[in-house]
C-alpha cells in the first residue's frame, strides 16, 4: 500500500517531528511504503486551501497514494464542513484515510467507516445550519440599528446615457465612460426607448 503522510502546525515556530515520526513508525509496523510526507507548517487548520494539503489532495485524486495517515483528525482539518468534503473526495477516489490516535479509519471493509462519515456529514450540516442563523440575526439585527444592507443604488446621468447612445456609442462603451455597468447603462436605454 502506497501512503501519504500529512502534518500541520498552526504556528511557524511548532514543529511536526513527533506527528511525524510516529506517523512513520506506524507505518513501517505494517510494512506500508511512505510515499510521500506532505507538511503544512504555519497553516491553520480551518483553512480549506493549503500548499501541502492542495497537493496532497491533487495526488490522492491521480491515484499516487492509497492512503492518507494522520495523527490526528484536527491536523487534516478543524471546519467540519471541510473535513465532510475532503473525506468524501477520498471516498470517491479510492483512498483511505486514517488518524492514527483516534482509530478513525475509513476502510470500506471497515462497517463503522460509514458510520462515521455520516455522523460527520450530520455535524457539518449542522454547522452550516448554526452560521446561517447568525448571519440572519445580524442582518435583523443591522436592520434594527438602520443599518442600509445591500447595494448602494448607482447614480447616473440619464441624460448623458441618451446623448452618448446618439452619439453611436455602445453599451460597453458608455459603461466604461460613465464608470457604470454595462447592465445599468442597458437598463437606462431600454427604459428611455419605452418613453
């Protein structure tokens, strides 16, 4: 089985050393061939897009490795959400994943691999659930203060729009001109052929 090692340290000053050496230790117990240690040092681990993370996950999908060991579940990563996604990426692709100290395995000989993924897929949503109460919340709550949510409404020369259009100037044209869209300077004209 060819595998991948993954470590991460929220701060550059940490080191992987441990993680990674009883991550390789772990390894070689089974006789597994490490091919390849991936190493994340400064990244925080809510982050979706990390350098050895990227490349990790773009080897797992060329099929370079069959599994992925880490130490632990929060050293892949802290979002739920993300973790959902990742894992299930690895599901589709083939690759197993393992967090070595918390005998997480998602093996599909394994009956409680499945298990897992949909008790994790169920926090996830959850989370999602939680954040989008918050956001609605604070919008009320925005609201509530007068707080003017949206766009600010685009002012425009009407009457420039119409000569600029007469002149035989285009949409993109007079948009770029007037510093507006293209939708509004559209808008404009369709509103003034109306008239």
């Amino acid at each position: 089985m060819r595998v991948a090692i993954y470590a991460r340290v929220s701060t550059a000053d940490q080191k992987c050393e441990m993680q990674l050496s009883e991550l390789r230790e772990y390894c070689h117990r089974r006789d597994w061939k490490i091919a390849g240690e991936y190493v994340d040092t400064g990244w925080s681990g809510a982050k979706r897009s990390r350098p050895e993370l990227d490349r990790l996950m773009a080897d797992a999908r060329q099929h370079k490795i069959d599994c992925i060991v880490v130490w632990k579940l929060d050293r892949f990563g802290r979002s739920v959400a993300n973790l959902v996604d990742a894992l299930q990426q690895l599901q589709c692709w083939g690759v197993r994943f393992l967090a070595t100290t918390q005998s997480i395995d998602t093996d599909q000989a394994n009956p409680t691999s499945q298990l897992m993924l949909h008790i994790l897929a169920a926090v996830a949503e959850f989370e999602r659930e939680l954040i989008r109460e918050r956001v609605k919340a604070g919008l009320v709550a925005a609201k509530a203060r007068g707080t003017r949510l949206g766009r600010h409404p685009a002012v425009i020369d009407r009457l420039r729009v119409q000569e600029l259009s007469e002149a035989g100037l285009s949409v993109r044209a007079i948009a770029g001109r007037l510093k507006a869209s293209r939708s509004v300077v559209g808008r404009l004209l369709v509103s003034r052929k109306r008239i």
